[in-house]
C-alpha cells in the first residue's frame, strides 16, 4: 500500500506543476487554457529534439526548455489572448482549444503519431533504497523537483511583495484592483510563468512516458478535474489536490481497478456536491 501511496505521489508531481500554472492563469485572466497539454506536450518533444537533433542533454533541457516555452507563453499572450481578454471568456477558451489542435497536429505531421524514446539520465538510471521498498532514482528525482518547485512558489507567493501581488490578483482579482493595482500589468509575465511549468512538467515526463503528440491531450482533463476538486483559483488548493488525486488514482488503480479511470471524476462530483467552489475555492482560498 505504501509502495502504490508513493505512485500516486510521483503521478501526483505531474498533476501539481500543470494545475499549479492552470489555477494561477485563471486566477489572473479568467481564462481556462486548454492548450496547457499541448505545452506540456512541447516540453516532453522539446527535450526529446534537443537531445536527438543537437546533443542535449537532460540536465541541460531541464531549465532550457522551460524558458523558451514561457516565451512562447509570453508572446502569444500579447499578441492573441490579450487582445481577447476584454470579450466572453468564451472566445479565448476556443482559442487555447484551437491552438492545442494546431500544435498537436503539427508535431503529428512532423513525427508521427508514434512514441518517440527518451533516455533517463544516467545518473538516475538507478533505485534509491527507502527503507520499506526500493524506488526508482529517477522517480523520487521528479518527485523532488516538484517539491522545490512547490515550495519556491510558495516562498515568492507568501514572503515577497510581487508575490503577494500576485497572489492577490490570482485570487482576488477585483478587490486588488479596487486598491489601485495594476493587475493587467502582472498578467503576461504570469501566463508565461504557468507555460514555463507546464514545460517542465513536460521534460520531466519524457524519460517516464511515451513521447508522442497526443500525452497531452490523455493528461490534461484530469488535470482540469485537479484544479476543479482544489477550486479554480487558489494556487494552494491546486497543490493539494494534486497530489491527494495521485495517490486516490494510484490507490484505486490496486484496490479497484475497475473504477480506476473515473474514481477522479468521483472524487470531483463528491468534493463539488459538498462544497461547489471547490476545496480551497474563492469563498475559503488561503495561501
């Protein structure tokens, strides 16, 4: 049982970072990105083509990655969303679900639908002895950097004035605005700080997962259902439930594995029938 617990948290790392950029992007624009699997999508292939076209390695990919897709985030923000933020959210959903399909379809005609291999670096090739069990090293190793990455943002979000800032704007965007804070200003910056994380959850799956166009796709409506059960907008929440869906997926996956595909939408109705905004949503968000 411990064994599968800890599955379920290095499943769960995957589901924290993605819904960790996913709440704070609509915390800020109001905006359900349906293009973050595809982000997640171009991390895995990213590292894959660094190391296969021009000798990258992993540990070079890990930051490099990342950066270029916040970038990318950065400026499709100015030129596409910005522009229509202002209209139904409505019209940016479709947008982020139209360039979703244009990525995927895009890698589709370059590699195929095919999954591409990635080796895991050579220095976690090995098992790490955890006393009840031996793990694989690479497994703890993603699970660690989830970790960091989890506590990083926590330290910027809660000991920093730019990260209260943010914090404020991602879960109460109309009252800090009311106070005189330019929240449009924090706006493009944080899309493509959650991009950048969906990136590196990417490279952190190429050596677990098949590399292929469509990993984004199979992941990214569990994610929305992390994000839902940890309430739309809190940066907290999105951690929390992350990891508690990778462990009850991991659990039901042994004990009842016929539930195994929906026991997260379970999970999801019972947490909304109790409380609709979610566990940590606007009405009880806390950092």
């Amino acid at each position: 049982m411990l064994q599968q617990a800890f599955n379920g948290l290095v499943s769960g790392a995957f589901y924290v970072l993605l819904a960790l950029g996913l709440s704070i992007i609509f915390g800020m624009l109001h905006v359900v990105n349906f293009a973050h699997g595809a982000f997640y999508m171009l991390g895995a292939f990213g590292a894959y083509v660094l190391l296969d076209s021009f000798g990258v390695s992993f540990w070079l990919a890990l930051p490099l990655v990342p950066i270029v897709l916040g970038v990318v985030g950065v400026v499709l923000e100015r030129l596409f969303i910005h522009r229509l933020a202002p209209l139904d959210p409505l019209y940016n959903f479709l947008f982020t679900f139209g360039l979703a399909l244009i990525l995927q379809d895009l890698v589709k005609r370059q590699y195929g639908v095919q999954s591409q291999p990635y080796p895991r670096p050579a220095a976690l090739s090995g098992s790490i002895d955890l006393g009840l069990f031996t793990y694989p090293a690479y497994q703890v190793f993603v699970l660690g950097v989830s970790l960091v990455v989890c506590g990083a943002v926590w330290v910027v979000l809660t000991r920093t004035r730019v990260g209260m800032i943010v914090r404020a704007a991602t879960e109460r965007p109309e009252l800090t605005r009311a106070l005189g804070i330019d929240v449009a200003r924090w706006v493009t910056p944080v899309f493509g700080f959650g991009v950048a994380l969906a990136g590196l959850a990417g490279v952190l799956a190429a050596p677990m997962r098949a590399v292929n166009p469509l990993m984004g796709a199979d992941l990214i409506i569990t994610v929305f259902a992390v994000v839902v059960i940890g309430g739309l907008g809190s940066v907290f929440g999105s951690v929390a439930a992350g990891f508690t869906v990778g462990v009850v997926s991991a659990l039901g996956y042994y004990y009842v594995p016929s539930l195994s595909q929906t026991l997260v939408f379970i999970l999801m109705a019972a947490v909304l029938l109790w409380r609709p905004a979610g566990l940590f949503g606007r009405e009880e968000a806390a950092i």
